[in-house]
C-alpha cells in the first residue's frame, strides 16, 4: 500500500472516530408489553465503564459518552422488576425505543410481579414485596436507648376560665393559641431509657435510666403517665398489616390490601445523597371509614420508609379522641436493617363525647428519639418481661 493510501486511510479512520466520539444516544425506555408503558427512572450504563445516566419521568434518556469507548462496548439497560437489556454500540439508533421485559421475583416465598398498569402500583408493589426485611422488628436482637418527652394541656380554655379566682396567681402558666383560646400545661415530663430486646427468646427489658416529672395536680402524675403512654401514645409499627390502637384496628396503609382501604398515589421524588427517594400521599377510599390520611416517604434502594405522617382527624368513631397524629422517621443500622429513629405523637383527648366546639380537651403531645443502635449484642440481661 502506497503512503498516499495509507495516510488517507489514517485520516478516514480519525475522522470515524471523531464522529463517534462526538455521538449522543436518546431514545425511549419502554416495558415490553401490551400496552407498552414508558420506564421512568432506568438505568443506561456504558458496560464496564463508569458512564451512564437515567431515564427522565417519562421514560426518555440522552447518554453523552467520552473517547474511552471502543468498538466492543455496549449499553445496558435495566430496571428493578425488569430483564436487563445489553445492545450493541454501533447496533444502537438514535431515538429508539428500548424495550424491557418483565421479571417475576420470589421474595420470601411470596411471588411478587410487578403490576405495572401505573408506575404508583409498581413502586407500591416492591414496598409491600420487602416488608419483611424492612420491617424493624425484623431484627431478633438489638439494644438502643431512647429519651422521651411527653406534655399533658387542659386545652380550648377561654378567657373567662383564666380569670377564676383559683388561678389568680398563675395566669403567666397559661398559653395563649393562635385561635384565641388558651391552654393550662398539667403535667411534664422527660425519660431516657435503654432498650434491650431479643426477639429469639420473647424477651425485652426496659430499663429507665433517668427520669423527670412535673405536673399541677401532682398526686394524678403517675396516674397520667400511665394513662397516656399506655392507652394513648403506644409506640405503634407501620409495617403490621393491622395496627392495633385504642382498642381497635386500623389498617396500615402499607398493607398488602391497601387497594382495598386508600388510594394511595406518587406525589413527589427527591435525590438524598445520590439515592433516589419516592413521595406517596394517602387517604381513605371511604370518607366514612376510620383510616389514616397523610404521606410517606420510601427510598429506592430497599424500598423501605424514610418517614411516615399518620393523622386520625375528628375520628367521632374513637371514643373521646377527637384528633390523633403520628409521625415517625427511619435510619438505617448497620448495613441495610432500619429502625425507628423518632416517633411523634399528638393527640386531642376529649373530656366528653360532645361535637360542641367550645368543649374542653386534654392536648397530649409525646416526642421519643432513639439511638446508640447496636444489633445483635453479647451483653446479657439480669431482668427481663415478656414481650406482648
């Protein structure tokens, strides 16, 4: 070959590879169904390379990649509850659409396939698929300390009550709310406890390390904290199918038949550290049935909650509670186990069964922060109860 031919050669292939390197691939990722949904949120990588990107919220993507890539070099499409997808480089068209088909997972023994008539159902699908391992009393042993705060209020007071005689000399205790009426604070006070549980052997041992109580009608203090924790501000776990409250059962709305109970829809999505994290509202589908109405959060990875909001508004079906809260937030511990890391309680406790506005109520307000998790400890326990 003459060095005429060889350096156009030289140039023709330059001038290929700078075309494709300066290439962009777009396109369409879609399940490979009847109906053909788009994929939101898939992953296209580069194979073997640390170039990639994710589909947008309605399935499109646009991948820019650099000169590092070879001939041999492929993308990979995938998707969790879908069959990974490799294509060829230079067998790549722009604009194409990129079909996946989906795979049916076994998840502890139950057969879970992803029902994909709307990405909300999906995401739902994978919640409920790793419930168990989510599920924070999934873990058998594990010790943790907690300080809790807990306010009692003789609320919805007018002014009148506030200039009786008997409280000449304590107006300053009383707090003035936004809607003009005030609040007489009754009792306070503040615990910190280490837990110790061993789920093994049905054990668990509470031990209250130290603890603080103020209250004005002092003689009733250990009256109302034993009332109040234990029939109104129970820890309660959102993981249950039925959450037991008050005597009743509510169910969860992360139940494996919340379609029966709520409708539950994606509302928002975030990225915490580069992890991607899914908003859900929820409300009853029945206005009439007692149920929970609020939001959670899960994250992408384990599809376990991040947090979750839990309101019981003007439940006239729940003796004497007139509106009941909860919000509780997650960590993880060690390696993928989550538990609880806040529960927030609020609750208006009703001192009759009147829908009069005017009627007086006791505000509860419970705030519990647990840490110091440490998972399946040596230590053993001298005193232990049995867990119910």
């Amino acid at each position: 070959m003459s060095k005429k031919n060889l350096y156009f050669l030289s140039i023709l292939h330059l001038f290929i590879l700078q075309k494709l390197e300066a290439q962009v691939f777009t396109g369409t990722v879609k399940e490979d169904t009847k109906e053909k949904y788009t994929i939101p949120y898939a992953n296209i990588l580069i194979k073997g390379k640390s170039i990639g990107t994710v589909s947008d919220g309605n399935g499109k993507f646009n991948l820019a990649y650099t000169n590092h890539l070879k001939k041999t070099d492929s993308i990979v499409f995938s998707f969790l509850g879908y069959q990974n997808k490799t294509i060829s480089l230079f067998d790549f068209k722009n604009n194409s659409i990129v079909y996946l088909k989906t795979n049916v997972e076994s998840l502890n023994e139950v057969v879970v396939s992803a029902d994909l008539s709307s990405y909300d159902s999906y995401l739902m699908n994978q919640i409920i698929a790793h419930k168990k391992s989510n599920n924070p009393h999934s873990i058998k042993k594990i010790h943790f300390d907690e300080i809790s705060f807990l306010s009692v209020f003789l609320a919805n007071l007018d002014s009148t009550f506030t200039e009786k005689r008997i409280f000449k000399t304590n107006k300053k205790d009383f707090i003035k709310k936004t809607d003009s009426t005030f609040a007489l604070p009754i009792y306070f006070s503040k615990e910190i406890l280490n837990h110790q549980i061993d789920r093994d052997e049905n054990i668990e041992t509470n031990q209250i390390v130290k603890s603080e109580q103020e209250g004005a009608l002092e003689q009733l203090n250990s009256t109302i904290k034993t009332f109040v924790n234990y029939r109104i501000t129970q820890n309660i776990n959102f993981y249950d199918e039925n959450i037991e409250l008050l005597g009743r059962g509510f169910k969860s709305p992360i139940a494996s038949d919340y379609k029966t109970y709520y409708n539950v829809y994606l509302s928002d999505s975030t990225l915490i550290k580069d992890v991607k994290h899914y908003k859900f509202e929820y409300y009853p589908k029945n206005e009439k049935s007692v149920a929970f109405d609020g939001s959670f959060w899960v994250e992408s990875e384990t599809f376990a909650l991040t947090k979750i909001d839990a309101d019981l508004p003007d439940v006239a079906n729940v003796n004497f509670i007139k509106n009941l809260g909860f919000e509780l937030t997650y960590q993880k511990v060690k390696g993928n186990n989550w538990a609880v890391k806040t529960q927030k309680t609020k609750t208006e406790f009703s001192l009759t069964n009147s829908s009069d506005k005017k009627s007086k109520y006791f505000l509860i307000q419970k705030n519990q922060n647990y840490t110091n998790f440490e998972l399946n400890p040596t230590k053993k326990t001298a005193t232990a109860k049995s867990l119910h």
